[in-house]
C-alpha cells in the first residue's frame, strides 16, 4: 500500500488498521519509517534513496531479501 506524502498524516491509522495483515506499506516522507511504514523513500544527496524498518517488515510477516536489505538504509 502506497501512503502518499498528502496521506502520510493517516499512517497510524492505517498501521493500527493493517498491522496484523502482510501488507507493505510505502511512504515517501521523512520519518515515517519509524512510525509504521515497512519502506520510505528519501532524498539524500540529491539520490532518492529508501529506508526499511526490518522490524515493521517481520511484525507484518513480510521477509524481506538480503538484496534489497543491503540496499537500504536500515532502520
């Protein structure tokens, strides 16, 4: 599920709503990924570059691969 940065105010919503279901939650603004999103995208050094929350990721029964894990930033 794709969280847009107009929608990102409703993250804890959707969180409590879906934490027990394994649903990838995407957002794209700063911080989120410590308040529920499994995948963040950010901009860094003018790259967009995405952090995972592996924590959210198990919590939701995703698994997450190793390629990707060492792509991101892990928070």
């Amino acid at each position: 599920m794709f969280v847009s940065h107009d929608a990102a105010g409703e993250l804890v919503q959707i969180d409590t709503e879906t934490s027990s279901k394994p649903i990838l939650i995407v957002t794209e603004s700063p911080g989120l990924a410590t308040q529920g999103s499994v995948i963040n995208f950010v901009e860094l050094n003018d790259k967009v570059k995405f952090e995972l929350n592996e924590s959210e990721a198990s919590n939701r029964g995703l698994e997450v691969s190793g390629a990707l894990t060492s792509l991101a930033i892990v928070i």
